[in-house]
C-alpha cells in the first residue's frame, strides 16, 4: 500500500479520517505488512502483502486477523496486540 493513500482512506466502521499507520516492513513509500489503526473506535486494520484489509467487523475473518497479531505482537504496540477492536490477544 501507498503511505500517500493514507491521505483519502478512513475507517469503514466510524468514518474517522486519517487513520494512523503502523509500518513492519516498508520499502521505499510502499507498506508491505504492517497495520492501520483507527484514533477514534480503536480498531485495526491489517495490511498484508501491500493489501489493507478495511472491512466490517462482520466481514472479517477473524482467524486470519488473530495469526497475523500474534505473528506480529513483538512489531505492534499494546494498543493493538491487547486493546485493539474487534479483537485482541
């Protein structure tokens, strides 16, 4: 994912704008894993493989969403790996 769509994307559950974005891996502007973090409901929004995943909690596959925190607890701050919603490790 391009670090300049951050400027047009927004949570999908709130509305909020901008999202603030966690890198794992980066390469040049490009976020090759890494995640988006919404200020004001709290969820997070994996990006896997340059893709953001933005869906509704209710679309989410939330076995992918729990390997990839616990494959990444050591890159991601608490209020993702222990807070984050829909859910958390």
């Amino acid at each position: 994912m391009n670090k300049k769509m951050l400027d047009i994307l927004a949570c999908p559950m709130c509305k909020h704008h901008p999202l603030e974005s966690i890198e794992i891996n980066l390469k040049d502007e490009i976020i090759i894993n890494g995640v988006l973090f919404c200020t004001s409901c709290s969820r997070f929004y994996p990006i896997i493989e340059e893709i953001p995943i933005m869906l509704p909690d209710e679309l989410r596959d939330k076995k992918q969403d729990l390997e990839f925190l616990k494959m990444n607890k050591d890159s991601l701050p608490e209020k993702i790996t222990l807070h984050g919603i829909p859910w958390h490790i």
